[in-house]
C-alpha cells in the first residue's frame, strides 16, 4: 500500500502542467490544404493505378501451362479454372435438374458441329462397347445388350460452349441404369470417368458426380430414329449438366480412375469441369 | 472566399475506380466468348440494322479465335466484379449514403428538367442535393444493372444448378440475351458518363480522386436553380 505521503506527491505531480516540447504548427492556409489533399489522393490513386495495370501485364504475359491432362491456358488462370470449380460442384445436386420440353419442340435439324473423333472409316457391326473394370477385366457389350436395357428419353436445351443451344429429342440407357446392370458399383466409387472414341482421336473426362446424375444417357437414338453416323453412330454420350463438348460422339471405350482422364478440349484451354 | 467541401466517401471512389479495369475486362473477355457465336442483331421489318459484330471491328480489337481464353479471364475477374459491387452495396446502405442516391418520388420528373437543362433548352435546373434526379437514375440503374449482369450471368454459367435463376431470366436462351444487352447499357453509360464528366469540368472529377471540392462560400450556383415550390408537387 502506498503511504500518504506517496499519494500526496503524486497529486502534486499531476497537477504540473504538462510541458510543450513542440512549437505549434501554423495553420495550414485553405492552398496548403488543397495542394496537401490533392497530392496525396493523386500519388495514391497513380501508384494504385500503376500497380494494377503491372499486375494485369503479369497475368496477361503469364506462361501457359505445360500441357499434360490441361493445357493451353495461362497457368494462372487455370489454377482460377480449377478452384473456381471447386466453388461451384458444391452447389451440384441430382435434385437439380435440366430443364425438359415436349417432344413437338425438339428440332427436327440437330446442329452438327464437329467430327472430330468419328470422321474416319467404321464398321458399325464390329463395334463393341469397352468397358475397363478396375480389376482389370474388360467387357464388350454389343448395342443389342443396351437396347435390352430400359430405355430413358430426353427433350432438353443443349449447350454448346460456343453460345449456341438447341431443344434435342434424345433416348438410350441412363448411366446409372447401365452402371447397375453391369455391376459397375465398384468402379464409380472413383472420381472420374473416362470416354473415348473407338480411333482414340476425341477423348473426355467426366468427374462421378456429374456421369451419375440422372440425366445423363448414353445414347442411341435421336429425333426417334437410331444415331446417324456424323452423330456419333451407334452411341454416344448425352449429358446435360456439361457443355457439348463432353457429349461425346462415338464411344468406344469407358474406364475409371481417380485422376483426371484425359479431355480434348481440356487440352485447348477450356475449363476441364465444364458444367452447367 | 472558397472553401472544401466533402463530396465522396473514400469507400465509393475505391470502388468506382476498381470497378471500372474490372468491367473494362469483363466487356472485353465477353467479346472473346461471344465472337464464337456472334448472331445476335437489331432487326426490324426484316432489315438488319445493327450487327454484332462487323469484322473489321472483331480484327481491329483481335478477338477471333480466342473463346477459351475469354472464359478463362471472364470466370475469374467475375469475382472481382461480383465482390466489389456486393461490398459497394452494402455500404451504400449501412452509411446511409444510398439516401443520396435512389431516385424519390420527383425524380423522374425532375431527371426530365435535368435532361432539358443539360440540352440547353431550359434554362433553370431543379434545386439538387449531392446528386440531381438524373443522376439519381442513372446511378441506381447502373448498381440494378450489375445485380443483373450477376444473375443472368449466373443463369448462364449454371443452368442446371440455379435453374430457377435461369427460369426467373426467361430461359437460358433469353438470359443469355438479356446478359449482352446489359453489356450494351454499361457502353452507352460510359459514353454519356464520359461526356457529363467532361462538361462538369475538373473541379467535379477531382472529386471522385480525392474526395472533395471547391466551393464559394457564398454561394453563387454555377446552374440557376428554381424556387423549390416550383418543382413540388
């Protein structure tokens, strides 16, 4: 405890008034003032103004990529890709779904876009479906075995990455339906799967979440009529939560993996998740 | 005598001068993306007027060819743009600044004034606060606006997951419509935004750098205001 005597002191103390060390500043004159603020905000506003337009310089003359499952975008912008995906598939649910639309509104003239994949010579009667277990095992399943299969049609807008969308009349087996009859139960627990056209020149990837919703179809007929050849004879992949260019023309092989397959388009600097 | 007056909040003249490079590239990756299926025009009675895009106009600011890399630049500066315009909001409204700026009941009727003022065909401009009826419209729409380029863009981006997005734009279709036309109204903003500023002079550019102005104190108003009962209705 203090003694009285401490107490009074410091009362003493406080009472001193406190010693100027500055000399007061001058008013600033209204000039001063507005040169000060003036000088201030300007420098301000062109550093930020240089710092920004040197960090659009950085991401734009930013390197590409080295392509390997992507390629071709600057590799800053892929990483934003890649994240900004993340982002999005938590909003992905089977409960959201395409929009569907008569059959007296689908078109009657498909748009065709490319034949990229499927523009060689082809025996549609050799053709098998391969599908690459992960045991190992692989199975060929001719288009008599999916036609046996329940068959789901789709009137949908589909969505071309380019901009263009057209209502399209589709049928075949859903994935998930193809995915149960032939005991495929194991290879889905993987993240992706894997599509390739029989000449192996068009290729997609497709995380599980998007190949197991339940529009996603593996198709066989169009407008009611089996596949025509620059459609992608005799199946093909209709997916309606991607853009068109993982519809894949042509399967020839499926497989399953849990990195990335590669995507041809992926390749080129699109976004590899393309989904709607 | 003159004097400063305070006139923008350092929030709004950070997120004016962000917004406009980030905009600026959102316009020009939308160039890149919509070049790859350019069909939208203005046509009337059968005759094309307008044609989005001439190509002259595609090769002078070289865009052909360059879809890939259009999104990869629109789907990350849409952050930037998204981010910037929600914080500008918020802080409109939790300042009180947004008093200022939503038109009120005259507005429209004055902005009308303001225009025929501002054309030279009338002589005496509606008495003004920060901002005149004009500007109240014009700058409430452009916020509107940006709310709109977010969710038509969303219900592009996302179809399928915000469905009801692109159901509430009319379809994709027509979403995608709307989200190009609101492109075409930030242009034509900018243009008369541009213009506007340069007649206002340096005084009121000044203002959105470093935040005030200079006024007489005794004030002699540069435009001749009415009396206010003339304007009240």
């Amino acid at each position: 405890m203090k003694s009285r005597n401490q107490v009074f002191k410091l009362c003493q103390k406080m009472k001193q008034p406190v010693k100027k060390t500055k000399k007061l500043k001058k008013e600033l004159t209204l000039n001063q003032k507005i040169n000060r603020r003036n000088f201030i905000s300007f420098t301000t506003f062109g550093v930020l103004g240089v710092t920004a337009y040197g960090g659009w310089r950085w991401l734009y003359t930013s390197p590409i990529e080295v392509t390997g499952i992507t390629g071709g975008a600057r590799k800053p912008l892929r990483r934003a890709l890649n994240k900004t995906e993340l982002f999005f598939r938590r909003f992905f649910s089977n409960n959201n779904q395409v929009r569907t639309y008569p059959k007296s509104m689908a078109a009657k003239n498909v748009r065709h876009n490319s034949d990229i994949g499927v523009d060689g010579k082809f025996d549609v009667a050799a053709w098998r479906l391969q599908v690459n277990k992960i045991t190992g095992e692989k199975l060929a399943i001719s288009i008599d075995e999916l036609k046996a299969l329940p068959k789901t049609e789709i009137i949908f807008d589909f969505k071309c990455v380019e901009g263009w969308d057209q209502i399209q009349h589709w049928a075949g087996v859903r994935f998930i339906d193809f995915v149960e009859h032939f005991q495929l139960h194991d290879e889905t627990r993987l993240g992706y799967v894997g599509m390739e056209t029989p000449d192996k020149g068009y290729y997609i990837g497709l995380d599980m979440p998007s190949a197991m919703h339940p529009q996603t179809i593996l198709a066989y007929e169009m407008n009611d009529k089996p596949l025509p050849l620059n459609h992608g004879q005799p199946l093909r992949l209709i997916i309606p939560v991607k853009y068109g260019i993982k519809n894949l023309k042509r399967i020839g092989s499926i497989s399953f993996s849990n990195q990335r397959p590669r995507d041809y388009w992926a390749e080129q600097g699109y976004d590899y998740y393309s989904g709607l | 005598m003159k004097a400063i007056k305070e006139k923008h909040s350092l929030a709004m003249r950070w997120c004016h001068w962000v917004n406009f490079p980030i905009l600026t590239i959102m316009i020009w990756s939308g160039m890149l993306i919509y070049w790859a299926n350019d069909e939208y025009k203005i046509t009337l009675f059968g005759h094309t007027y307008v044609q989005f895009f001439p190509d002259w106009y595609y090769h002078l600011l070289h865009i052909p060819q360059r879809l890939a890399e259009g999104m990869a630049f629109h789907f990350l500066f849409m952050w930037f743009f998204t981010l910037n315009g929600i914080f500008y909001i918020l802080y409109t409204i939790i300042s009180g600044e947004w008093r200022e700026l939503v038109p009120t009941r005259h507005s429209f009727k004055e902005a009308f004034l303001v225009v025929l003022h501002d054309l030279h065909i009338r002589k005496m401009a509606p008495p003004q606060n920060k901002y005149n009826a004009a500007q109240r419209i014009a700058y409430t729409a452009i916020i509107v606006m940006g709310i709109g380029s977010v969710i038509t863009g969303l219900a592009i981006y996302k179809p399928s997951q915000f469905y009801y997005l692109t159901w509430l734009c009319g379809g994709y279709h027509f979403a995608r419509i709307i989200h190009f036309a609101l492109t075409l109204g930030y242009v034509f903003f900018f243009l008369v935004h541009v213009v506007q500023v340069i007649l206002a002079g340096w005084n009121n550019f000044r203002s959105v750098i470093s935040g005030f102005e200079i006024v007489d104190e005794k004030p002699e108003p540069s435009i001749q205001t009415m009396p206010k009962d003339e304007t009240a209705s």
